[in-house]
C-alpha cells in the first residue's frame, strides 16, 4: 500500500497510508500523543506504582513502526536514570528513505540524539541491541498474531492501527495473548477507548480504565493484569 509522510498539527511528521486514509499517529499530534498515552499514562505511571521494582523496565510495542514511541521512551528513561529492555513487534518495517523525512529528534529538541534514532532504525532484526547504556532493543519481525511470550512484560504499548481498518488487531484472541504476555501487575496502554476493545480486553481478565485522552481524542484506555 502506498504511504507518505504527513505533518502533524504539533509539528512533528508521521506516515499515511493513503488506501486507508490511517496514520502511524495522530493528525492532531504524533509526539502528543505518544507522550500523553505511552509515556504519561504507561512508563511514568509504572514506575510510580512500581518504584521498588528491580530494574530493567521490559516494554513491548505493539507494532514498532517509525520508532517514535521508541525513541521517546529512550529520552525519558534517561532523564528518569531507568533501564529499559524494549521489543517491537512489526511487521512491515518502514523504510530508511522514510526515516530520514521523519523530523523527530529536532521536534524533540534532541537533535543531539539523531544518531541514536538512526540506531534504532539500523537495529539488527531478531537480535538484542544495545542502543545505549540503559536501552536494550530487540526487533521482532513477525505479525502479532505469532506473539506467544508468557509473563515476560511489565509494559505493553498497544498502538496498532485502528480498528475501523484492522479489526482482527482488537479482538480477543490478541488480548490473550497480550495478557499473557504480561507480568502481574502489568499494563497495557492504548489511545482506542471503542467500547467493543474495552470489552475484549475485560473478557480475557484485564481491569480496564477510561482516561482523558490525547489531542484529539476524548477517552484512552489503560488495562491492568490482576
């Protein structure tokens, strides 16, 4: 399907998929919307819950896509002195011409850090990669349907395209495994509030809460592993 990049209305760019009229992020703010659902309402809260855990923090992206949510979770664990072991699922990996019109770390102010998103990208696939000194990074090329990891993560960034175009992503049968693939007390973050994923995600075990949302949106939802 052809893609191109976009600007979205905080500055920073993203990729559209023109056959669905769908977006990695938000139109109405791609680094916005990762601060507020991933980082705000997933890493930050988290590590407030959870400030005697043993690090590192193990987080699993669901899918891994322009490396954003990434990118942005290796500049907070940084200022925040944690340690991440990160994987990303994709499985259709952007290109490197793409990458190189994403203006992420200048939007960021982290120019500083380009060579770091670089690496990210540049990242052996099926392999841990030390990215820096406090994140590891492992790229599994796979479809997320082939996830059969068992009490493994303490943090699930589920940003998967939405379900008016892949619905089959928000069902039960990939909540299970995303429960599964959890740790207790894990969580599962997500900027879909749609009733039926709220009930999907209830129906495999999660405790699921409304909050505000991003820009653009009313409502997200956070899912706990009792």
């Amino acid at each position: 399907m052809k893609r191109h990049i976009i600007t979205t209305a905080d500055g920073s760019k993203t990729i559209q998929i023109e056959e669905w009229n769908e977006q990695y992020h938000s139109v109405h703010g791609a680094i916005q919307e990762a601060y507020h659902v991933f980082i705000k309402h997933g890493l930050c809260y988290f590590n407030e819950m959870h400030s005697n855990l043993k690090q590192p923090i193990s987080v699993l992206e669901i899918g891994f896509g322009t490396g954003l949510n990434a990118f942005i979770t290796l500049l907070e664990a940084e200022k925040l002195n944690m340690s991440i072991d990160y994987v990303g699922v994709e499985a259709y990996p952007v290109t490197m011409d793409e990458i190189q019109e994403l203006n992420y770390p200048t939007a960021l102010k982290a120019d500083n850090k380009a060579s770091i998103f670089e690496r990210l990208h540049m990242a052996t696939w099926d392999k841990k990669n030390e990215i820096s000194k406090s994140f590891e990074l492992t790229k599994q090329l796979k479809t997320f349907f082939e996830i059969d990891d068992k009490n493994t993560f303490d943090i699930i960034y589920f940003d998967a395209f939405g379900a008016r175009v892949q619905p089959e992503l928000w069902t039960e049968t990939i909540f299970k495994k995303m429960y599964d693939a959890l740790k207790s007390q894990g969580i599962l973050v997500t900027y879909s509030a749609k009733g039926s994923v709220r009930r999907a995600m209830q129906a495999v075990g999660f405790k699921v809460e409304k909050l505000p949302g991003p820009p653009g949106k009313r409502e997200m939802l956070r899912a706990t592993k009792l």
